[in-house]
C-alpha cells in the first residue's frame, strides 16, 4: 500500500471525530454515532482506495451505511479490507465521558478477520511479551509469566480490564495476585492498544469484549510489534452459523494475529474525541477554530506518527461546499 494513505485515512478519522464532537455529553449516543458514520462515509469517497467494509456499522439490512460488504473509496486504488468504527465508544461521547475515539484500519485484501458482532475474549501484550503469554493459561500462570519476562514482580504488574460484572471472579483473582488493576469504564480499543506503548504503564489487558474492536486492536498492535490473542464467545447455535458463515469454520478456536489481521501491510488510524490515555479529544479554541489529535501506524514500517491538527471550520465548510 501507498505510504500516502496513511495520511488519507487520518482525515477520515478527523472527519469522524469533529462531526461527533457536538454530540459530546448530549446524551444522544445515536445521534453522535449518526455524525460520525455520516462523515466518514463521505470523506471517503476522496480516498484512493478500492475498500471493502469487512467490520462495519453492521450487515446490509441493519446499517445504512458502511455496513459488511459495502464498497468504499475512489475505486480507483489498490484492493484492501477496511475496518471501521466511526464512534469507539458512543456512550462514552453521550455521556462526556474518557475514550471516545474514530478508528480505521485497513489491509491488504483478504488479511481482515470478518468478525461478528459478539463477544470475545482477549488478551493484548506490547512487543516485550508477544509470543510469551497464551489465552490459554490460568491467569495466574499468565502473570507468572509476564513477570519473569519482564524482570519484575507479579505485584509489580499493571493489568487493564474493562469494569463488568461479568469480569467480577477474573478481577478478583488479580487482586488476590497482588497486580496493579487499572478498571476501564469504556473504550477496550484503547485499553488494548495502550500495552504496547511503554509510556502509558500497561504490561496486560485481559477480559471479553465486542469482536470486531479486537480486530482494530490487533492490527494497531500489529503496527506495534504487540500481541492480541482472541476466542469468540459463542452463544448459542445461531451465533455458531454466522460465524461459519462468515468464514470461520472453528469458531471456538484461540485466534492469533495471523488469523485477526493477517501478515500483510496495515494502516491503522485513530482521532481522539473525548481524551483517553492514548490521545487527547476534540478541543475547540477561539475563533470558530477546533483541535485534533490523532495517530497514525504502519506494519511495514513500524513507524508512529501523533498528528495534531488545527481546523479553521468555516475555511473548511466554504472548501467542502466548493466556494474556495
């Protein structure tokens, strides 16, 4: 892929982000999700990409737009399978609350897990432990693990989660374990990310979560050098056919990162809009003008790039219309 694109879907995630930024603490996280969506499709039709939406807004009859399937871009570029939420978190934007984010990545084709939209259980590792650690151990002996890796003690640990009561015997076997606990509200794209990066403190993030943010996970640690380990959760024999349907034969079966994002070239972009420990939100400043933080990853290169960017909305509006 065209190093150019990374930038190209960085303004798409811009665009997700501001449109939903006046819905922040509103309470309408529909509404907020419905701004985001909406520019997103929009701005990318400008992207010179012929996409396919393999995580979406949902199938064809539930989602509007950017549903499975739909095909997004100029049409012009080359192939790629595009996962996208254009509100990670819209509660949390309803409510004004951390971790709101617009996140795109997109791959080269067929690289992509079609994932359903149900739960999964995850564990995400920066480099230091990918390939060190399985979903498949006690996470006692997970901790034991990651600790003799990284040369410290279990207690000297800090594991995320997310704040469920379905997490409530895992939470509690990590504090008989004597491990730092950081609770999530919202927002387990981020939680899962923030391991890879050194400066956020986050040695392991562990828990169920929605599938399809575990695939954008995985291909923002793909980016990193980092590790997602997943397992579907799956219900009941309806959940079973849909996933056979949607390619996956064994849907029970631990999924690593060749089976979530592939081994192919991936660009991972995400805007903040409300702050979290991995970017800063939206941010509007005097004069009509509004602020945005962004970052930006590639597999291939393992370069990371933090974009903040200053938009003079009427400028903008006046150059969208075609007045300038």
């Amino acid at each position: 892929m065209d190093r150019q694109l990374a930038l190209e879907i960085a303004r798409v995630t811009e665009a997700g982000a501001l449109a939903s930024a006046s819905w922040i603490g509103r309470g309408d996280k529909n509404g907020a999700d419905y701004a985001a969506t909406s520019a997103i499709r929009e701005m990318f039709d400008s992207v010179p990409i012929n996409g396919t939406v393999v995580i979406g807004e949902g199938e064809m009859d539930e989602a509007p737009m950017l549903y499975i399937g739909e095909k997004v871009g100029s049409l012009s570029g080359p192939e790629v399978d595009v996962a996208v939420d254009p509100l990670e978190g819209t509660e949390v934007v309803a409510n004004g609350l951390n971790n709101g984010m617009s996140v795109i990545a997109i791959a080269e084709k067929g690289n992509l897990l079609h994932a359903p939209d149900m739960y999964m259980q995850k564990m995400a590792v920066g480099p230091a432990l990918a390939g060190h650690v399985s979903l498949d151990d006690p996470i006692e002996l997970t901790l034991e693990k990651a600790a003799c890796r990284l040369g410290k003690s279990v207690k000297d640990l800090t594991v995320m989660i997310l704040q469920r009561d379905r997490h409530s015997e895992l939470i509690q076997a990590l504090r008989s374990s004597g491990v730092r606990i950081k609770l999530l509200d919202h927002g387990d794209v981020a939680g899962a990310i923030v391991t890879a990066i050194p400066e956020c403190g986050v040695d392991l993030y562990i828990g169920s979560g929605g599938a399809p943010e575990g695939v954008l996970a995985a291909a923002a640690l793909r980016c990193l050098g980092g590790e997602m380990q997943g397992r579907l959760m799956v219900q009941n024999r309806t959940q079973y056919v849909r996933c056979t349907k949607m390619g996956i034969q064994n849907p029970e079966r631990l999924l690593g990162m060749a089976e979530l994002v592939g081994s192919g070239d991936i660009i991972f972009a995400a805007t903040g809009i409300t702050n979290s420990d991995l970017l800063n939100g939206v941010r509007h400043l005097p004069g009509q003008r509004v602020e945005t933080h962004s970052v930006i990853m590639r597999a291939n290169t393992g370069t990371v790039r933090y974009i903040r960017s200053v938009h003079n909305i009427p400028t903008k509006l006046k150059y969208a219309a075609g007045m300038i």
